[in-house]
C-alpha cells in the first residue's frame, strides 16, 4: 500500500516538474544564455559577455521606459486603490445582486486588451464622446493622448478599469475576515467611521492591500498592449515601457539578447521593489 503511494506520489511529481523544466526553467536558462551572446534568430549564439549589458546601460530610450514606470505607478496605485477599496465597500454594502455586480466588473479583467484599447482610444480620442461631454457641461477639452502630462493619467485609468473588480474582490475578502464585534466594541466607544476605517479597517486588511500592491507593481512592469495600441509609447516616449522597448529591440531592431537583458534588469527591478515595498508595509495580522 505504502509502495502504491509512494509510485502515485511521485508520478504527480514527476507530471509537475516535467511542466515547470519546459515551462520554466528552460526560458529562464535560455533567457541567461541569451544576455550573454549574441544572436539574431538563425545560426547558433555567439558568446560575447557583458557587451550586451553595457550596451542596455547606454540605452536612453530603455532607462527613459523605467522612469515611466515610477511615473505610471505614481498614477495607477492611489487610483486603482481607492477605486478598488470603494468597490469592495460597496459590495459588502449590498444586500442583493452582489454575483451579478462582480461578475460584471470581472468582465473587465478577462476582456481582450486589444479590444478595449480600440474602444478607450475612441472614447477619449481629441473629438470623442468624454471630451464631447466635458465640453458640453465645462467648457474643457482635455488632451488624453497628446499631452504628455495626460497622456500616462490616461493610461493608468484605462488599466484601473481593468484591475479593479479584480483587486475589489481582493479587498472584499480581507473586509469579511474582520470580526464584526470589533466594529461593535469601536462604536460603543464612540469611534467614528472614518476613525474605524483608519484604525481597524486598513490595518486588519493588511496582507490583501499588501497583495494588490503587490500585483499593482507587477502590472507596472509588464505592461504592454495599452500603451503600444493607445499612444505608441508617445507623446514624446512619455509612455514608452519596458515592454515595448523590449518589444521593438527585439523584433524591429532585430536584437533579441538586448531584449534579454533588458528583460532581466526589469525583472530584477520588479523583485526589488516588491521586496522593498512587502519589507516596509507588510505585518503579521492575526484574527483570535
């Protein structure tokens, strides 16, 4: 019997380590042959050592990329976060059609980004529909796309819209974990309702907003579609990312070990920040 298990045990293992060496650690030991050779799709990688890197440390257009990510993150995480928090308070608010209502913001996240980015450059296009309306009623036409100072605003709403059932439903999860009785002992002190939120909602929600900072992040690197079909990386590169330099390098500049190494600098970049940001922000919470 013991030997029965055993042999299933490691069939189930063996079917898992199989999907992670093809999957996984074949790109990966691929991706670190690549940073150090040089190719360009045929024949077969010419070893030529840190070249490449040195020549990413002198790529403007890629730093200038990485800089656009601190420039969107700075957008994206109060946005999608205080959307994301509201959601989930308003879910948790409601009595009736709760499935109906996330399923409906979940669309979002699984919708073609292809598609969308197509209807959102409608939509804020220089003469669509949202300028139409703020014209009508404000007087205002906004530059969405063509201004550099708007056009990153634009892209972190349109890829708030993505992420925040997601994140909400993330939220909504940490909300129902808090025991109502502390909301009770709160009020017989007194305790406002901002007070509440800022003393018990918040903290006690510790390792869900930890978890979609964290996922924030990680979108923020690898973020791609938007930006290529939106504004190009425009105006002025002022929405160029990581991803689309690496995207261009790599197939239009035909230098796919300087997409390599690029791709390794994010990644280590990505892993840092998180580190940081989990180092300083995440606490053990515990519920007794």
């Amino acid at each position: 019997m013991a030997g029965n298990d055993s042999r299933t045990g490691g069939l189930l293992a063996s079917a898992w380590l199989g999907y992670s060496l093809f999957f996984w650690f074949y790109p990966l030991a691929w991706l670190v042959i690549l940073s150090v050779t040089h190719w360009q799709f045929i024949g077969v990688p010419r070893f030529t050592g840190l070249q490449n890197l040195l020549g990413v440390m002198q790529d403007r257009l890629f730093w200038t990329s990485m800089l656009n990510v601190l420039r969107f993150l700075l957008w994206y995480i109060p946005i999608v976060f205080i959307a994301s928090f509201l959601f989930a308070a308003g879910i948790k608010q409601l009595k009736y059609g709760k499935g109906f209502i996330t399923l409906s913001f979940l669309i979002a996240n699984i919708s073609s980004g292809v598609a969308y980015s197509i209807v959102f450059s409608k939509l804020f296009s220089e003469f669509g529909p949202v300028n139409h309306f703020l014209q009508e009623w404000f007087g205002v036409s906004v530059p969405w796309f063509t201004n550099p100072d708007w056009a990153m605003l634009s892209i972190a709403l349109i890829v708030t819209w993505k992420f925040v059932g997601y994140y909400g439903l993330i939220l909504y999860s940490g909300m129902l974990a808090i025991p109502g009785d502390i909301y009770s002992a709160a009020q017989l002190d007194k305790t406002g309702r901002f007070k509440q939120m800022w003393a018990i909602t918040l903290p006690m929600m510790n390792p869900q907003i930890v978890m979609v900072m964290v996922l924030a992040i990680t979108v923020a690197f690898s973020i791609f579609t938007e930006p290529y079909l939106i504004t190009g990386g425009g105006p002025l590169n002022s929405t160029t990312m990581p991803m689309v330099v690496m995207y261009e390098v790599a197939f239009q500049k035909m230098k796919p070990t300087w997409a390599a190494t690029m791709s390794i600098i994010v990644a280590a970049c990505s892993f840092l920040l998180i580190w940081l940001f989990r180092k300083l922000f995440e606490k053990n919470i515990e519920i007794v």
